[in-house]
C-alpha cells in the first residue's frame, strides 16, 4: 500500500524535524528551482545540502514554552500588527500569546465590522473614491514614527491590486484614508519615515508600464526587449498626515521591497527585475540586481526648483531617478533582492539576494559618496537559500527567513563584515532553526525601531504542512513564535492563521498610547440627539432616517417609506458605555452595519419591494438584544416595477455549487 504523507509515525515525525522526509520533499522542490537556474550558481546547491544537516532547536522547551504563556485576564506586552494578503485587511495581535484581538476592514468588504459595498456610507464613499475595488492585496504594514520609535498614532499598509495604500488610526483602529497613486501599477514596498518622524509614507510600484497607461507604447508582443523599453516605474512620497502624493520618481528596472534609514536622509526599493523582462527568464536572467537609493533632500530640493514633469492627466511631480541622475544611486545586490531593513544603529541597511543565497550589507555612510556605488558594500554573507527578508535584535545579531531551505538564521552583523573583509577567525553565522515551513517576512520585537527588544521573533510561514488538523486543500498557514532572547533561538509556538499572514511588524505596547474607548459624539455633524429621531422626505424618491439605539431600545421601531425610495438611515449609538455596540442590519436589502459606543453611522439603500421588513440589532448588547428590532414598512407604488423575488425562493428548490455536481458523495469515493 503506497503511504500517505500525512500518515507519519512518530519516528517518522522526528525525522521531519531533522530534515530527511517532509522536509526533504520542500528542498526538492528548491532543487527543481535551482535547476530551472532560479537560485544562482552551485553556491545555492551547496547551501540545499547544508539544510539538511542544519541543527534543530525543537527539542523540549519548556521555559520559553512557559515564558509565553499569557495566563486568562493578563494582557501582552507587545502589539503586533499584521497585513492579511489577499483578504485585504490588517490584523493585530498580542505577543507572546499570538492571539488575534481584531480585523481590521481595509481594502475589503467586511460583514462583520459592516465596512464597504455591503456596510456603511462613508466606508463605501472611501472604497468608491479610491477606484471602487471591494478586494485588495496587503502586504506591508508599517508604523508612523518620531525620532526612530513608533510614536502610536498611525499604520499605513499598502494595497498591491490596485496601487493603493490605506491609514489606520490607532485611536479608534479604523481605516480613514485611501489614496490611490497616480500612473504605478502594484504597489508592492511601502516604508514610513522614520526620522525626524512620519513624514512622508513611501510606496514602490512592482509592475512596469507605460506613462501613462492609456494605450499608447503597446508595442507588438513577442520575444524582444521593445515591447517593454517603455514601460516604467514610480516611487511615490505621501504626505502621512494628509495622504496626498507630494512626488514620484521614476526608476530603472522594476521595485520589489523597500525600506527608510534613521536619519530621514533615504529612501530605498529593492529590484528583481533589472532588464524589465516580460516572463521568468528575462526577469530572472541578469546575474545583479540591485537597491536603488532616492535621496529625499535632493528630490525636495528639486521639487522646489521645478525640475519635474507631470505624467498624464495626475499633477503630481515626477522627477527623473534613471541611471545618471544624481537623486539616485544604483547599489548593485545579487541576484533578484527582495527584503531590505535597516539596522537598528542606523548603519546599514540588508538586502536579501532571494535567488542569490546572499545577504548584502549596504554601508549607510558610503552611499552617494562612493563613485562606484559597488564600493558602498560592506559585507556579503552566504546564509542559505532563498534568503528574502531580516529583522534585528539590538544586540548585533540578524535574523534572515530562508524560504527554500525553511530555516531562521541568526548571523552576526560586524562578524559579517570582518569576514568579508577576509578575517578567517570569524564565524558569522550562530544558528540555523528549522521553521514548517516556507518563511517569507519575520517580524522580532521592536526591530523596526531603533529600540528593539531583542525577545521574540515570528516566522511567517507559507506552509504549515503536517503541522495541524486537516481542513480541506487549503491549509492554514503558520506563524511560528521563536524566542531569541537567549544565544540560541528557541521555537516556542505554532499558531494557524487565515490567508495570508504577509509581513508583521511589533510594537511595545506601551507605544500604541491613543487608544480610545467611546466615540465623543460631539465629532459627528450628523449625530442624532435622543428625541430628535424620525422620517424625513427630501425628495420625490429620497427618505432620511433618524435613528437612535440605547440599549435595547431602537427609535423609531417602525417607518413608512414607498416603493423606489432611496433611504438613508442614520444611526446614533447613544450609549457612552464602553464596548457597547449595536449593529443594524435591514433585512433582505444587503446591508449591514455596525455602530461603537458614541459612533454616528450612514446607510443607503433602496426600498425596492413593498413589504414589512424588519431591521435588527446584530451585535450582542443586552439581555433584550433580540428585542432591539423595528418595522420597514415599505408602501406598493402602482406601476413600480419592484425588485423580482428570486426563482429559488419561490420553488424551495436549494442552490448548488455546479462544480461538484460530477464529485461522488462525500464518503463514497
Ligand atoms: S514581499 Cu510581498 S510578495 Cu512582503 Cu516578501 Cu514578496
Ligand atoms: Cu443592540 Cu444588540
């Protein structure tokens, strides 16, 4: 009988954590990659092979295991704030304990939290102006800062899709802004100022295309350099306070990560795409890449020279950052870099080679200085294959995921730079921890400072494996909390989360210090004083509601509307105690929202199909929370033509998903 994969015995078990079966299974897979020459030379060979004889640290850990535990009642030490991928929300969790304390709805529609297409007006208006897409693609949330700590009031995340990037403020942890850039495509990188404080919020756009993308420079396709030589890519600066775009930069190549120094001086994208190639090969051919550096005070000074163009219909300042401009400087990395971060002193930044096995050391002092910009490299350490992203401990020490080899290695930064400069006593690199599996960002305590703590480190994995209950084809992936406190890293934690756990960054709590708890109603001009409640018509076809919940009373419980009405209900949550929410939901009209503490919401639909429609509470806030419900009665129009009721519901005949309709019963295959 052929073994399943999943059927391990124990010993098997064991061994998937040395190394020799699940785990050889992934380093196949980095084989088959570097064969199809996507992982550099036989450096990349060597390394493959080295994992598998890469030590473990997964043996009984009890202390640290101990060490996390956040026991009921307490609270974590650290917030961690989480992009979702796809999903198009952010998450923040707790640290340690690795547990989820909210979602927050930012590029999707959220039934829950009654945000977008299907909850209330102002978050429908925000998606609407900024493109009206209802889905987006997080990938990198970061912080606002002063003076090189997160200063609590802000995270800004980028939205891939559709070239967006979003703020969250960390007072009422909502989403209040989106702005859309002008002529990018994929906004992949995004990094905040980190010094004199935020500042301006980059964004990297990943996609090269023509500017501006109406048609024109579409060029026959085929096997040439020409269908895309003019085809480019902008690097954008967003005022954080205000959110609007104040310059872009164009670049060579494309831009993949990016990252701030500490010194409010550069900004830099990192490229994997040097010849804009069009598919695997061509993207994937030059042997060198490399991290461009903007040079922020030149670009303002620029700006303020009007040495800039505007492309298309945008009015937003684009300045010339091609090869030869000094705004510039091209710091060549092997082979396709993908993450970059800066160290906490401020000296260098890292850039991770990706199909390289290499980490590049950038020397903060030499960039722009150096004629040869080769000559700004301070060290090139080989750490394992598939190097993509590095975070710190403030003690000297690195942290860089290895997504082919599934590995954490910690190496040491100035031990790194001794060795390259050809100290043979040195050895780099302190341990190499076995992560299940796939690691794309990790996130330590505080690295994104110039304070980190150096106590936890997260693994964000892409695959989980064998590592939890089987649920379907689509396994959830793993965040992996190791603690790095001590000389050796230590796993501490398994934790399944939902699609996708893309990069993470961690705050001391303590800094997170807005947070409020009620809504002042006093900054809601439309807020609905008690006994001001009611129906008001406007227009012909157009209705406002006033509406108040205290709980559990609803007023008004009943009003009349006609057929074809448009009505907006707006909803005063007038209770001022903490963590008492109602949520409003019109039945059969798509709608559903929900109201904090003190909140004054808006929503709009159509009364479209006469009848008695109930509206009700749908956030738990009383021990009468069903009682909390009132009547739409929505008046027959002679010639409205309503809304059809569907076949469905008329037949009592169920609906199903046609693409099971040839799969065998679930237990007869
Ligand atoms: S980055 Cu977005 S896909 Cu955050 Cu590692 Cu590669
Ligand atoms: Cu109000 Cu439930």
């Amino acid at each position: 009988m052929e073994k399943n994969e999943n059927d391990l015995t124990q010993e098997e078990d064991s061994q998937v954590v040395k190394g020799t079966t699940r785990r050889g299974f992934l380093s196949t897979m980095g084989k088959i990659a570097a064969a199809a020459g996507l992982l550099g030379s036989g450096a990349g060979m060597e390394a493959l092979s080295g994992c598998a004889k890469a030590p473990t640290s997964t043996a009984s850990v009890p202390a640290s295991v101990a060490k996390a535990l956040v026991a009921p009642g307490k609270w974590d030490k650290y917030m961690g704030f989480w992009s979702g991928g796809p999903s198009g929300e952010v998450r923040v969790k707790g640290i340690p304990s690795m547990k989820t304390l909210l979602r927050i709805p930012v590029f999707n529609n959220d039934t829950g939290r009654g945000y977008g297409l299907t909850g209330d007006d102002q978050s429908e208006k925000m998606l609407q102006d900024a493109g009206g897409y209802y889905e987006g693609d997080t990938h990198h949330p970061h912080l606002s800062y002063t003076d090189g700590d997160f200063n609590g009031k802000y995270l800004y995340i980028n939205d891939k899709s559709a070239g967006r990037i979003a703020r969250i403020r960390l007072d009422y942890f909502q989403t209040d802004a989106i702005t859309a850039l002008p002529n990018v495509s994929a906004v992949h990188g995004l990094a905040t100022q980190r010094y004199p404080k935020t500042g301006y919020v980059f964004a990297a756009s990943e996609f090269e295309v023509p500017m501006p993308n109406d048609g024109r420079d579409i060029v026959p396709t085929g096997n040439n350099a020409a269908q895309t030589k003019n085809y480019w890519t902008l690097l954008s600066a967003v005022d954080g306070e205000t959110m609007a775009v104040k310059w872009q930069v164009m670049v060579d190549g494309n831009q993949d990560n990016m990252t701030t120094d500490y010194k409010g001086l550069y900004v830099a994208a990192t490229c994997y795409n040097a010849d804009k190639g069009w598919n695997v090969p061509t993207m994937t051919k030059p042997p060198v890449a490399w991290a461009v550096f903007v040079n922020i005070p030149r670009v303002e000074a620029a700006v303020k020279a009007g040495k800039y163009k505007t492309i298309g219909k945008s009015s937003v300042p684009v300045l010339d950052g091609r090869h030869g401009s000094d705004l510039t400087y091209y710091v060549p990395v092997e082979k396709d870099p993908h993450g970059i971060s800066p160290t906490p002193d401020g000296k260098y930044f890292v850039a991770n080679g990706k199909l390289a096995p290499k980490v590049t050391v950038i020397d903060l002092e030499k960039v722009f200085k150096e004629k040869n910009p080769k000559d700004a490299v301070a060290a090139v350490l080989t750490v394992g294959v598939g190097p993509l992203h590095t975070v710190y401990d403030g003690r000297g020490n690195a942290y860089t995921t290895l997504f082919v080899d599934s590995q954490m290695v910690k190496w040491n930064i100035e031990d790194a730079i001794k060795a390259y400069n050809g100290d043979k006593k040195v050895k780099p690199i302190i341990q190499k921890l076995d992560v299940q599996y796939q690691p794309g960002h990790n996130a330590a305590t505080q690295s994104d400072t110039n304070k980190p703590t150096g106590e936890w480190l997260v693994s964000l994995n892409k695959f989980s494996k064998d590592r939890f209950l089987p649920v379907g084809p689509r396994f959830p992936e793993n965040d992996q909390l190791i603690d790095i406190s001590g000389h050796k890293m230590v796993l501490v934690s398994d934790n399944p989360v939902y699609i996708e756990p893309h990069q993470a960054t961690i705050a001391l709590a303590d800094r997170i210090k807005y947070v409020k708890k009620v809504y002042d109603p006093k900054y809601f001009a439309n807020h609905v004083a008690g006994g001001t409640e009611g129906v008001k018509r406007i227009g012909p076809h157009r209705v406002i509601v006033k509406l108040t919940g205290v709980a559990p009373i609803l007023t008004p419980v009943y009003f009349h509307v006609k057929e074809g009405d448009i009505v907006t209900v707006i909803y005063s949550n007038n209770d001022s105690v903490e963590n008492l929410a109602h949520g409003f939901n019109m039945t059969m009209h798509g709608k559903n929202i929900n109201i904090d503490p003190g909140e004054t919401k808006e929503v709009t639909f159509t009364a479209d199909r006469a009848g008695v429609y109930w509206y009700f509470c749908t956030i738990f806030c009383h021990a009468l929370h069903l009682e909390m419900r009132g009547r739409m009665i929505v008046e027959k129009v002679p010639g409205y033509r309503s809304r059809p009721i569907k076949p469905n519901r008329l037949s009592g005949k169920p609906s199903f998903d046609e693409r099971f309709k040839d799969f065998p019963e679930v237990g007869k295959a």
